[in-house]
C-alpha cells in the first residue's frame, strides 16, 4: 500500500487516487469485521461510531468491554478468537497496545496487525473518533452526503 501524502488540492481536498485507496482500505476493514470471530477494539464510544459511520457494521468493541470480559476468562480462555486493536496512535493508545496485546495472546487469542499499520501509511488521523469527520471534510461533491457508508 503507498503512503499518501500530505498535499492537498483546491479547497483541502485529497486528490480522488488518495481517497480511492482509502477507500480500498476501509473496504478490506469492514470485510474483516464482518468475519465471524473477530472483534476490532477501539479505546471508547465515539471511535466506535466513527467506524459505524464508515460502514463498519461487525463487532466493534471498547478496550473496557473486553476487559471485563477478558476478568472472567482463564487461560486459553480466547483461543480462536481474533482482534484489531484500533486504539488512537498516541502514547496513551501504544500503552494499551502493548499491555492489551499481551493479555489477549496470553489467554490464548490473536492480534491481526495489518489494519493497524495501514492506518499508519495512509497518514490518518492519531485519534480514531477524527476519521470520519477528516474524510467528510476532505470528500469531493461527487461523492455525495455519506459517502463513507455502505448501507
């Protein structure tokens, strides 16, 4: 995936091969989500409706939900299931990447790391709840209202 680049157009716009492959990008993450088994994790509610607002319609779950769900489980207790960790890109959200990827592997889960660093290459927002406001502002009329949503 290219890294897309800071420069704008008329008006801030992107230009319509940056948005295409964001695009590409949130189309691959909300396939991913609609897999059985596989939860994204984001840091709290309104980073959950920033994805909901980009169409991703599976289980999108808080760091909070999953730790008290995680309180009740043993170890191997998640064997087979799979996680996005989507939590912001500051220093507060690496913390809870690391400590929550650890706990999730150590009770027999797994941590899918691409969608992460793609998020990282295409030069997104560092904080989750900022996407889809940052593509609403950035989007060209021919797109139309919502754009961003599937359904």
């Amino acid at each position: 995936m290219k890294r897309l680049g800071k420069r704008r157009g008329k008006n801030g716009r992107m230009s319509r091969r940056d948005f295409e492959v964001i695009w590409e990008y949130l189309d691959k993450l909300r396939r991913l989500s609609e897999v059985g088994g596989i939860s994204i994790v984001v840091e709290g509610e309104e980073d959950r409706k920033s994805l909901r607002g980009l169409g991703i319609s599976g289980t999108v779950k808080t760091v909070r939900e999953l730790k008290r769900a995680m309180r009740s489980l043993s170890g191997g207790g998640l064997r087979g299931a799979e996680f996005v960790l989507m939590v912001d890109f500051d220093s507060e959200g690496r913390r809870i990447l690391k400590r929550l990827s650890s706990e999730i592997e150590a009770l027999g889960g797994s941590v899918i790391r691409w969608p992460r660093e793609e998020y990282l290459r295409l030069n997104l927002p560092s904080r989750v709840e900022e996407l889809l406001p940052y593509l609403e502002r950035r989007g060209y009329p021919w797109m139309g209202e919502n754009c961003w949503r599937t359904s």
